[in-house]
C-alpha cells in the first residue's frame, strides 16, 4: 500500500519496517501476533520503549507507524478495530532545527572551491547545490542528468510521494554544475548514466553515507565541529537563511517540498526578530510618539502649503 498507493520512497518503506519487526519482536515475547494485538499490548509496547531509553520523538514515530499498519487491517476488513486509536502520542519536546550560520557555510564553500580534480568538482557542485536549493539528501545524491531543465536555471526534483516540484539554482549553483558536467561526461564515457552524480554503487549515483562523509572531511578542513555537519543541517540553514533575509515561509515550504505548512513552521523563531523590527518600524502605533521629520526647505508640507 505504502509503495502503489502512496509512492512512498525505499526510504520511508525500510523505516516502516523496522519499527513494525520491532513492535512483531515484542510481541512475539509476549505470545501474540501483529494481526491480533490490542490495546493493552500496545500500551505495554510504548511503555518498554520508555523503561528502555529511547525517548518521545522514537516513541512517537513507532505509534506513528502502528497507526497506518492497523488503520489498513481495518479499512481492509482484516480486523473490526483499530487497537491505537484511543492512544494518545507521547508529548514531544519541539526542538529548534539544528543549522549552521551563514559564516560556518561560507567557510564550507570556500573551503570546497580550493578542491581540485573530479572529486573536487562533484563535491563543490553537491554543495553549492543542497545549499541553494535545500534538498533533502535522498534528492540531491539521486537527481538524474534530466532534472536540469534547458537553461540550467531550475531543477526538477521528484521528491516525497511521487511529487514534482521545480527549484530555483543560484549563479554559483549553476556555475558549479556547469564546471562538473564535462568531467562527469569524461566519467561515464559511452557506457552513460541517467544520473547526475554516477557512481559504481549499486544504485548507480553517490550514496547518501558517501555525501554526508565527505561533508564531515570538508568540515574538519574548515576548522568547524564535523558533528554538526550534515546534509540535513544544511538543508536547515538554507531554510532559516532565506527567511532571514526576507523570503516568505509559503515560497520556503514550496522549495523544501513540504506538503503542510506547519512542518515548515519549526523555522518561524529565524522571523522574530526581523518580524519586531517590521513592526516597529512600520506599525502606526509603533510610531506614535515619534518626532515627525519636517519637509526640506522649498517642498510641500503635509498640508501641501509650501514654506516662503
């Protein structure tokens, strides 16, 4: 179901599956079966996840899980009911995204700019890439040669659940592909690949291990903290950048592929401050009280009298 009627990605698939085998594990000491499970046992289930270390976002994402599996046996008509619907989430503590500041990337870019050779190309065209469009790295790595469009201004990203959208590359981005190109050319010879980043891996493209590795070397070389270096830290800074420097939360979400707004929301602590300032500088209110700058010397007052 997840795979013909959602479009669910390899991805999300092998996730689904993990949290199931471990929810089927517990059962099976317990002597039951996934199809027969109720209500107590999976109160049992999440409260061993607790007693065991793992905290409330795991907690959450295997009720998560639970839900969908036993909401298809019900819609199915495999069971009569489904044993999680009087569970409640565990509550979750809303964590601010963890990002890098606007000076940590531009150490990472001039850093990957002195790289030489292929390897040095593919990884600066990487870069410059997941940080001027913020893709998640699934998306990046597995970007085929025919999601550039003809003038190399945009790309075609197939993303979550089959779904298209089309975003925006900056000059550097383009510049960076455009010097990668030929040497990916000179890689692949007359045998060809659909993808962008070829590689003999299996898939055929770079892996996401491979990518987020290399960023970890990159970061080492830059003098930053390799822990805090990730593709999906970028994909972060590149959201609270762009709102930082004016773009609307709406156009952000369009660009991450966020289906709902709300997920796109986890970013709203980058607005305060400029949203303060927007209100203090602009909001009638806020003005009251100001002095009123008078008119230079041979214009129009706001009573349209002019001074003699």
């Amino acid at each position: 179901m997840l795979a013909a009627e959602r479009g669910a990605s390899r991805n999300t698939i092998a996730a689904y599956h993990q949290d199931l085998t471990d929810f089927a594990r517990f059962l099976d000491k317990e002597g039951r079966m996934l199809a027969d499970a109720d209500v107590q046992v999976v109160r049992k289930y999440l409260g061993s996840l607790a007693e065991s270390g793992r905290g409330a976002r795991t907690a959450a994402r295997r009720l998560s899980a639970l839900r969908q599996f036993y909401r298809f046996l019900y819609s199915d008509g495999i069971r009569s009911d489904d044993p999680t619907a009087g569970i409640d989430a565990p509550t979750r503590m809303h964590s601010l995204p963890k990002t890098l500041s606007e000076e940590d990337v531009s150490l990472l870019l001039a850093v990957a700019r002195t790289r030489r050779g292929r390897q040095g190309m593919r990884l600066r065209a990487l870069l410059e890439i997941i940080y001027a469009t913020g893709l998640r790295v699934s998306e990046l790595v597995g970007l085929p040669l025919s999601a550039l469009t003809g003038d190399g201004q945009f790309l075609v990203v197939n993303g979550k659940g089959g779904k298209e959208r089309l975003v925006p590359l900056s000059e550097a981005a383009r510049r960076a592909v455009n010097e990668w190109l030929p040497q990916r050319r000179m890689m692949v010879g007359e045998r060809g690949s659909p993808w962008l980043f070829p590689t003999s891996a299996a898939d055929g493209h770079l892996t996401r291990q491979r990518f987020a590795q290399l960023l970890k070397e990159l970061a080492v070389e830059a003098g930053l903290d390799r822990e805090k270096v990730s593709p999906h830290v970028l994909r972060h800074a590149f959201a609270s950048h762009l709102l930082a420097h004016g773009a609307d939360l709406r156009s952000v979400q369009q660009m991450l592929g966020h289906a709902d707004i709300s997920t796109t929301q986890i970013y709203t602590h980058v607005l305060e401050g400029r949203l303060q300032r927007l209100v203090n500088e602009n909001h009638p209110l806020a003005r009251r009280g100001r002095p009123r700058a008078r008119p230079p010397a041979g214009e129009a007052s706001e009573t349209g009298d002019k001074k003699s």
